[in-house]
C-alpha cells in the first residue's frame, strides 16, 4: 500500500494537477477567509460553509485520474496480476487523494493562528469544522475514485465526478419537492450538505460522523468489487 501511496502523491505533482487543486482551493478560502476578515468577526463558519460547493466541484480534478489514468495506459494490468492485495491498492490510491486534500484544508489553520492574533477563536468549533471538512472530502474522494474505476477516460472520469457533486447538492432541493414525509426524510437524511452545516455550526454528532465514514467504507468496496472482477475476467 506504501508504495502505491508514494507512487500516486508523486504523480500528482509530476503533473499540474496537484498544484492546480491547491492553486484553486486557497485561493477560494482566502476569498471567503478576506470576508471574515472584512465582517469583523472571528468565527471562520463562513470559511467552511462557503467551501462547501468548491469543494464538491474541485474533488473529481483529484479523482479523475486515479484509476482511469493506468487503465487507459494498461499498467492495471501490471497492478492486478502484482502480489499485492485489492484493498491495499485501492487504499494506496485513495489515501493519495486524502493527503492532497488535507493539504489544502490545512490553510484553515493558517486562517485560525491569524485570527488568534486579533482575538480568541473557539478552537473546538474550529477543529469540529476542520474534522467535518476533511470526512466530507473523504468521502467524495470515494465515490469519486468509483467513478474513475469505472472508465479509462480522464474526461469522463471527471464529467462523472462533477455529476455526483450537482447530484448531492440537489438533494436538498429534492427532499422539499417530496410530499411523502417518510420518503422526504429519507432523502434528507442523505443530504451531504445539512450533515456538514451541522459540523460548521459547532455541532460534533457521532451520526454525521458514521455517514460519511460509512460513504467512504461502501465506495472503496465496491471500487474493490470493480477491480476484483477485472482480474478476473
């Protein structure tokens, strides 16, 4: 798994990709960051709430090449007749995209020591913010890596990607359009989006934490089960 790791985080940045994400990403937090800044305010909710969409759209630039990228090169077969076990690669690849990611979300705690200067931030809420922000990346990094599992075209890899993110946004909407009360809260309680507001607000629910813990865990397996029926077939 190590060195699938270490192989991937390499690609990222041998390539743009990687500096192309972390470009994109602080530049849209130091954006909504400058607001707090402007609004007087030393709660940096705004920061995590406003990052929520970037986030969905940004992530398939992570993803889409993950898995998509060796089978349009044909070095999947190389990786599924290696000695190495389905999960450790699939896990080699995902982590690879999480670190990347973190990297990014790491600025928040930039924002945080600089707010710190000015005045005490509440820095449970901060790390509650930082913790969701980094499961709901997670998360989408899975699904995303599922996706790209599923074709050897970067392009659509990334259509896929940006699809599933418009879906999850939409969820929101689609739940108020339901007039069935058991249906409408069902597909609100998938809601990526009101589980995550309850992270910005300060609230740490074990529930929220298990649900996208829980997306992360379905999507490897069944990026797994893909990989599984390549090798043998």
């Amino acid at each position: 798994m190590f060195a699938i790791l270490k192989r991937e985080l390499s690609a990222y940045f041998a390539s743009p990709i990687g500096y192309i994400y972390l470009a994109v990403f602080y530049v849209f937090s130091g954006y909504f960051f400058f607001g707090v800044l402007y609004s007087n305010t030393t709660s940096l909710s705004n920061v995590f709430n406003g990052m929520f969409t970037i986030i969905m759209l940004l992530i398939p630039i992570l993803t889409m090449r993950l898995l998509s990228e060796d089978r349009k090169n044909k070095t999947d077969q190389a990786l599924l007749t290696a000695p190495i076990n389905l999960i450790s690669l699939v896990m080699g690849k995902f982590l690879s995209a999480l670190i990347v990611y973190a990297l990014g979300v790491a600025i928040t705690l930039v924002y945080a020591i600089i707010i710190a200067t000015f005045a005490r931030p509440d820095w449970m809420v901060i790390c509650g913010n930082i913790v969701g922000m980094l499961l709901l990346g997670a998360a989408l990094i899975a699904i995303g890596m599922f996706i790209s599992a599923l074709t050897e075209n970067q392009v659509i890899a990334a259509v896929g990607g940006f699809a599933a993110g418009f879906s999850l946004i939409l969820v929101d909407s689609l739940s108020t359009l339901v007039t069935i009360d058991w249906l409408s809260s069902f597909i609100s309680g998938l809601s990526f989006m009101v589980r995550y507001d309850e992270f910005t607000s300060g609230i740490l629910d074990i529930s929220n934490v298990l649900f996208f813990v829980s997306v992360c865990a379905v999507f490897i397996f069944f990026t797994v089960r893909v990989f599984e029926k390549r090798r043998w077939s």
